[in-house]
C-alpha cells in the first residue's frame, strides 16, 4: 500500500508520503541557501538544520490509519480524522518547552505562530489536546513507517546548542517551510526571471532623457530640477544600508530613487527591489512608468514589475504567484502588504517573507505608510532588516521627517540614515518649492468659513482649476453636492466611490489638467486625502480643510506642480457648519499644525526640519510612543503582534456598489473576485447602521444610495 500525503484533486493524482516529504525537504533547503549568504556561518547551519527537521516530520501525523484512508477516498470526510501536526511536534519537541523545529511544525497550518510564552506554560505546550491519545499510543509505529519511506532523509538535530531565536528568526524559517510546503503541494516550479539591473538602468536612463525633452506642459525651470535630481541619486554611489531622499513633491523622485537603488542592487548583488507606496490607488500608475521605463525588449512586463495588492489583476495564474509570492525582480506593493506580512503570524501571509534578505526597498512617501502607534515596531523591523539580513532601504517623502533622530526611536535603535542628495542641492529644491506656489499659510493667514456660502464665495475670487481638500469623505461629498447644486462644474473623489468610479475621476482629472484650452476655465476637484500622494495633478489653485503641515506641504505638489502657473497657491482653511466634522485621527496633527502657524517660524525652516519638529511636537502631545507592540515581538508573541500591528482598521465590510454586477448577481451569473473588489466600497459599521444596509454575506446598495459622483454618501448628505 502506497501512503499518502496529498489526496486526489483538481485532475492531480494522490501525492505519495515519500515523494512530498523529499520535494519539501528540498524546496525548503533551497529557501534557506538564499537567506544564509546574510548570516555567520553557526547560525546558518543551525537555520538549515531547524528546516530541514521540520520538513522532514511536517505531516508524520498523517500517517495515521484514520488519515489514509480519508486520503485514499476510502472514507469520506471534509478534513483529516486526526490533526496530523501533533505526531511530528510530539517526535521533535522532547521534554523541551521551546524547540524551534517543534514549533514550525505546530505553526506550518493555521493559525500559524502562538503567543510562545502562553504556549510554553501549558502541560502540553505546543501540542493539539484532540490528537494527543492517538499520537502517543502510535508514535512509536508512524516513525517506524516513516523511516521505511524516507530513508534517504537524513535530520540533523542541531537545535540542542541553538541560541534562542528572535520573533524574526522564527518568522523567516517557517516562510521558508512554508513556501516549500504549498510549492510542492500545488505542484509549483516557477523560475524567477533575470534580474539585469544594469540593462534596466541603461533602459531607465534612456526612458528619463526622453521624458525631459518630451515634457512641453513643464517649465525649463522645472526640467531643470527634475534632471539635477536624477544625477545627483544616479550617481550617488552610496552604499550604507540606510538612506533618505528629502526632495520635495513633484521632482521626480520614482525615477530618480529608482535609479539610485538600480546601481546599489548591481554593485550588491541585490535579490529583489521593492517599491513600499502608502495607498493601492496610487500603485498603478507608479506601476504602469516603471514599466515602460524598465522592462527590456523580449520581457513580459508583468514578469518583471509585479502589481501586488487586492485589486491587482493578471493575465494567467502564473503571473499572480510571481507577484503573490514576492518572486518576480521588482516587487510593486502597498505599505500594509510590506508590513503586515513582517509581523504576520499565519503561515499563508509568511509565505513570502523569505524573499526579503538582500533585497532593496524603497518606502515611497514614507511620511504616509504607517500611523505614528505602529513606527517604533517598523523601525526596529527595519534596522534588523538592515542589520541581520541584508536589506537595503531608501525612506523617501516630499514631506520627510526624520524620525530615526526622535529619542523615542534612537532608544529602539541608534542606526545612522544617509541624505541621498547633498544638503546644498537639498537647499536648491526647497527654494525652487518656494518660488513654485504661494503657500498662504506661511503668512499666518488661515481663512475661517462660519458655513458652505461663505466658502463657496472665497472660492469665486480664483478663476482657473480648482482643487479643494477635506479631511472627511462626509465633507467632501457635501461640499461637492453643494457646489453641483449651485450650477457649478465639480467632480468628487473619495473613497466613497468605487474603484472603478475613482479611476474615472482621475482620468476625467487628468484629461481637463492636459488641456491648455482649459486653464482659464473654472471647474473644481473636491477630494479627500487620497489625493496628497503620488498623483501627478497639477492644478492652478488649491484650498484645503486644516489638517496636518505634512498634508499640507504634500498638497502642495498638486499646485502648479509643473511651474505653469505665476500665481499657483495653496491656501488652509477652517469651517464649523453643521455637517462638517473633524476627523478624530487628525486632532492632535491639526493642533500641532495650529501651534507652528502662530509661532510665525514656518517660512524660516526647511520643509524636512518643519516636518520633524511637527513630529515630535506630536509625539510629545501624544505623552510620548508607545513600546506596547516592541515589547511584544521581544517575547515573541505572534498573534498578539499580528492582531495590534494592523496599518488600517479592520471594522469595515465590502459592500458591492455597482448595478450591472448587482444585476449579474441577481441574474445568477458568474462575477470574478477582481469585478467584485473594483466594483465595491469598503463601509465602517455605523455607515452600515446609517444606510440600514442587511448583515449578509455580499451587502448590496441600491441606486438610491450610491451614484458615480457621490459615491455610497448619496444618501448621507
């Protein structure tokens, strides 16, 4: 009789015990090779040996006779008889409390990595109570069958003399198990492409010289920046594992840091570049220039330049597990991918974490990735990155802030960041950015509007393209609703619209900004925060609701962003009608703003020092950072960590907002997985309550409460 590890399915023959456990063990070997070249040597064969054993006694559980014969179809049931981890934790484990091969095994299904101090205070620690009778009256039998299948599997046994791994350490090694497992399982065997950092920045160089002498709607003044900071990053030939880029928005940083981390992974032998953005509205169009700037003749550019976050779509399976599995040369993601995955506890979202060492990241408009309660954990991720693993990473904003040089952060680690541009040509920028847009605020003047007339009224005086940020999608959508009331031409972006809808905003946007016939034109944008980061706008005037100085200055970027307009300007504002609230989040950020406005001593720091006293001036009115989540990782407390380190609240449901995917739905046709996230809205629970919208399990709104301008707030204002 043939045992099994896998039973029949989708058309794939029942996978034999020995043929899996050989293919893991040596999948998961191969993981390891890839993440040693960055440690000493004890510590990599300590890393190989804790893999290795873990892989080979993975599923011995499922050598149980109940197990075969579920595998074998002899007996039909939805899951295995017996939960199979048990045997193999029980054979390694020992008398010990915490023996890493144990625990990688516990952890190689979900729900992934315990809390190890709870567990290791049980009777049993790490062991399943509802397999524990059958485990110790047949161990003794499953390694005997287990010897016969694999005798050509050699265990190593080493972790004896191991030195206790870090909340990292454990994390990196059950990627590289894991991988191996759902590799071999799914009958996976992808070949990463060439990464040719050299061929792409000669390809990079050419796609910037054409886009320089393309650029008509671009002042000379403007070029001129752009090319200067492409140099100066190009040829910055820096190799400290820590560096930042302050160059203001709109100079051509995605290009220009892109460059500079092209050179360093062909000097380093780099394995992966990653580019970190803040929101997935913004990763396609970053996605779509690299593309046309770094794939070369013959490649397919989703091979090459790999879109990963939930709206992603993808020509074939193949391309999704490039992206999925952070496989591909260049890896396009959102700030909670990145993070989420570096303090995950379950094995599916570990997966790809092993693809980090030696790799380049480059955190775009870092100022935005993570809320300031989940930076201390971020930087101590990123200093061992950097420290133990490899990494390289390049911290780059428009509105940089340095963080690293805050008490609070200097305690958790005390590693040097390096300035990518000189300070002089530093100074440059921001003098240019001056000249650039009128920031009104500098000049202490901060227009109170008692309600929406009075605001619409202040808005009449500037004729051109207008832009108007609030600080709530509520608000937002009422301003807007009022204005399309009042005859004016207004568009509205939030995400109160779908995906779908917010993407033909934007190119709405972009086609009237194109269109020099349209500068004397009056028509305005209303939109949230989404529109701070990374969208290549460039309106002539730009009115936002009092929020933080970084939103402001990030704003900014959207004024006369091309040096087109004499009088680009960017004015603050505050309003108290009803109807328009304060977002909670921002208080603290908004009094601190408040506080640098009055002292008068804005226009004499640079954007960066103005950024960083802003910083820790919140940091101070917050009563310091808190060490809850570090505290945490050091005692290696997985699910604690995973559940308190979330970037974005999970208190929301998706709820599907177009009609002709409600109409296929109540028609009983098929709708894909990326048709239902493009075509949806995330709610809050208590705008669910509002829009007395049925707990079911694909909440649906009618026509009534969602329309293509206002979005799901139709209804609310």
């Amino acid at each position: 009789m043939i045992l099994l590890a896998h039973s029949a399915r989708n058309e794939q023959p029942p996978q034999p015990y020995r043929d899996h456990v050989a293919g893991v063990v040596h999948l998961a070997c191969i993981n390891v090779n890839r993440i040693v070249p960055y440690v000493d040597k004890k510590k990599a064969e300590c890393y190989f040996g804790i893999v290795n054993d873990a892989a080979v006694y993975h599923d011995l559980g499922k050598l149980a006779a109940g197990n075969q014969e579920v595998l074998a179809a002899r007996k039909k049931s939805t899951g295995l008889d017996i939960e199979h981890r048990d045997a193999g934790v029980k054979y390694l484990i020992g008398s010990d409390k915490e023996r890493p091969t144990a625990t990688l095994v516990y952890a190689h299904h979900r729900p992934g990595l315990p809390n190890l101090m709870e567990e290791k205070v049980k009777s049993n620690p790490f062991r399943f109570f509802e397999a524990m009778t059958d485990t110790e009256a047949h161990i003794r039998e499953y390694i005997a069958l287990h010897n016969e299948e694999t005798c050509c599997l050699a265990t190593q046994q080493c972790t004896d003399s191991m030195p206790r791994l870090s909340a990292m350490e454990y994390r990196m090694l059950l990627s590289c198990l894991v991988d191996a497992d759902y590799s071999n399982t799914a009958g996976e065997n992808l070949a990463a492409p060439e990464t040719r950092w050299k061929e792409r920045l000669v390809k990079l160089d050419e796609y910037v010289r054409n886009l320089q002498s393309d650029s008509d709607n671009v002042s000379p003044k403007r070029k001129q920046m752009r090319k200067e900071l492409y140099d100066c990053c190009r040829n910055a030939f820096i190799t400290e594992p820590l560096v930042y880029c302050d160059s203001p928005v709109g100079t051509g940083k995605t290009t220009a840091v892109m460059a500079y981390m092209l050179w360093l992974a062909a000097e380093k032998h780099l394995r992966h570049i990653f580019v970190i953005l803040p929101y997935t509205n913004i990763i396609s169009q970053t996605v779509k220039v690299l593309r046309k700037a770094l794939v070369l003749d013959g490649e397919n550019p989703q091979e090459i330049i790999a879109e990963h976050h939930h709206q992603a779509d993808f020509e074939s399976i193949e391309l999704r597990h490039l992206a999925s599995t952070w496989t591909a040369p260049i890896i396009v993601t959102t700030a909670v991918q990145f993070f989420e995955t570096l303090a995950a506890s379950q094995p599916s979202k570990l997966r790809k974490l092993h693809q980090l060492p030696g790799s380049g990241i480059i955190v775009d408009e870092s100022h935005a990735s993570l809320p300031i309660r989940l930076m201390p954990q971020a930087w101590k991720w990123i200093t061992e990155l950097t420290n133990k693993w490899g990494c390289r990473f390049c911290l780059c904003s428009g509105t940089s802030f340095k963080f690293w040089e805050n008490p609070g952060f200097t305690k958790i680690s005390d590693a040097q960041v390096f300035p990518l541009i000189a300070r002089d040509f530093s100074k440059k920028l921001e003098k240019f950015e001056r000249d650039r847009v009128r920031l009104e605020v500098l000049g202490q003047s901060v227009p109170h509007f008692m309600n929406a007339s009075e605001c619409v009224n202040y808005l009449d005086r500037f004729h051109g393209s207008r832009l108007v940020v609030f600080n709530t999608v509520r608000s937002a959508a009422l301003f807007a609703k009022i204005l399309r009331d009042r005859g004016y031409d207004v568009l509205h972006l939030s995400t109160a619209l779908t995906p779908d809808d917010r993407e033909s905003v934007i190119h709405e946007v972009k086609q009237r900004l194109d269109n020099r016939s349209n500068y004397i034109r009056s028509w305005t944008l209303v939109a949230t925060s989404c529109i701070e980061c990374g969208m290549d706008f460039s309106f002539h005037y730009g009115f936002c609701e009092l929020c933080s100085l970084e939103s402001y200055y990030q704003l900014s970027g959207r004024i006369s962003r091309n040096d087109e307009y004499e009088d680009g300007t960017l004015t603050c504002f505050t309003i108290t009608a009803d109807g328009f609230g304060i977002h909670p989040d921002f208080e603290i950020a908004r009094e601190v703003f408040t506080k640098q406005i009055h002292s008068g001593r804005l226009s004499d720091l640079t954007i960066t020092d103005a950024v960083s006293e802003s910083f820790d001036m919140q940091i101070k009115s917050m009563g310091g950072l808190s060490d809850e989540i570090c505290k945490l990782d050091r005692g290696r407390n997985f699910a604690d960590v995973a559940k308190k380190f979330r970037v974005i609240s999970d208190d929301t449901i998706t709820v599907i907002a177009k009609p002709e995917l409600i109409e296929k739905l109540h028609a009983g046709k098929s709708v894909t997985a990326q048709e239902l996230q493009r075509g949806s809205v995330c709610l809050r629970k208590s705008t669910l309550e509002q829009l007395q919208i049925k707990d079911m399990e694909l909440p649906l709104l009618t026509n009534e409460q969602y329309d293509n301008f206002l979005g799901y707030m139709k209804s609310l204002v």
